[in-house]
C-alpha cells in the first residue's frame, strides 16, 4: 500500500505539473521576400528589414515563436494561398488578393512610383513613356491606375527577376523607366551609387499588413492585439523612423 500511495502521488504531481504548465506553441513559418529593401532582405545571410522588424516585435509581444522563411516575393504569395506557410509579412491590402487571404490592421502605407534617371530621362510627364520599354512591380495599385487610366497598354512593359535587376537597368538606359515603391527604388539607387526622380506617383498609398488564409481568425486576432500595443507604446513608429530614414 506504502507503494501504490507513492506511485499514486507521483502520478499525480505529474498530472498537476502537466496542467501547470503553458502551452506550446509550433512556431509559425513566417514567409518575406528577398531583395526588397528597406522592407524585406538580408545581409550577409541574416533576415532583416523594415517587415522583419515588425514581425519579430510582434511575436516578442504574443510571446511565441517565429520561423521565418525568406522566398521570392511571387513564391511567398503563392505558398500562403496553398498552405504551405502561415503568414506573409509585408502584403498590401489588394482586391485581388481578398478572396484568397484575410488580414491583420495595417502597420504602414507604401507609396508605388514610377522612376527615371534623373537628368538623362526627357519624360516629363507619364504620357512620355507610351511606347517605351519600362518594368518594374506586377498587380501593384499603381499598376492598376494606369491601366484605368488608359496608359498602361502603351508601353512596353518587361518583368525583372528582382528589384536590384529593374534599378540596374534603369540606370544603364536599358529600360525608360521602373514601377517601383519609393523606398525601396531609394535605398537601391542609393545602394548603386544612382540618380533617379519621380516621375509619376498614384493619389492614394496602398495599405500593408500580415496575411494569412482566409478563416484563420484566431491567429489574425493575435497579431491584431499586439499591433495596437506596438502601436500604443511608440515602437511602431520607432521601428517606420528607423527603417525609412536610412532610405532617404
């Protein structure tokens, strides 16, 4: 009987342990592009960037574990809507992307512009590229405008495998002009010691956000309450003047 009542009390202090004790958490794999600074990128192999920044704070604030992945930007969207990872960082809030994806309050605004070398490019207006070859970002709002706005068919556009590569081209005179986010098209022509203005900017900024698929509200709900804390208690801001001012 002495036994059984010690085995009876390690079973349950074990019990009570386990019932104590809190939970774990799987990390989330947290897919952000590469090569898209100031937003998304990395240095010498270390994940960093504006994005990163904030997914990292805001995983600190559920106190939970965060995995993050870095893909090419078309790769992040299309492992989202399959499945394959939990959340994207850094998506704008798109209509074409609603039916596929939910997500969480906005933690900035990004401006999409259209770029030209700054004193070697005639255009003048955005009526000046029709019939040039320019390239730059796809399914940006920007994009869209200029397809309402009749311009976009005229000229001839060509996709790049990566940022770096439509900057490059724009400051060798390959294409007339870029479609880009004005962060990130001033931190690469900082970066490839280039010259370039604005040549175009749409009327509204386009919201940005964490995504994840439609119907995980519950993980959204999370993201959301440490959001407002990290808004309320200055870091947002902290993390947009730091981010964006080595930009400028």
């Amino acid at each position: 009987m002495r036994g059984y009542r010690r085995v009876k009390a390690i079973g349950a202090i074990g019990l009570l342990t386990i019932l104590l004790s809190p939970p774990s958490f799987a990390a989330d794999e947290v897919g952000v592009a590469t090569g898209y600074p100031p937003y998304q990128f990395d240095i010498a192999g270390e994940i960093t960037g504006f994005d990163v920044a904030v997914a990292r704070a805001v995983f600190d604030r559920m106190n939970e574990p965060l995995d993050l992945q870095q893909y090419d930007w078309d790769d992040v969207v299309g492992l989202l809507r399959f499945g394959e990872i939990d959340i994207a960082a850094g998506m704008e809030i798109t209509q074409e992307r609603l039916p596929y994806f939910a997500f969480s309050q906005p933690y900035y605004a990004r401006e999409t512009v259209i770029f030209v070398r700054d004193e070697a490019s005639a255009a003048e207006t955005v009526a000046d590229l029709t019939g040039k070859k320019i390239t730059g970002d796809r399914q940006s709002e920007l994009e869209n405008q200029l397809k309402a706005l009749g311009i976009y068919s005229s000229m001839r556009v060509m996709h790049t495998a990566s940022k770096q590569e439509a900057m490059s081209r724009l400051l060798a005179g390959e294409v007339e002009a870029v479609i880009m986010p004005l962060q990130v098209g001033k931190y690469l022509a900082q970066q490839q010691h280039g010259k370039v203005r604005v040549l175009w900017r749409p009327h509204d900024k386009t919201e940005v956000a964490f995504a994840v698929r439609r119907g995980n509200q519950q993980r959204l709900q999370g993201i959301n309450q440490a959001l407002a804390t990290l808004e309320a208690d200055g870091t947002l801001e902290k993390l947009r003047d730091e981010w964006f001012k080595q930009a400028d």
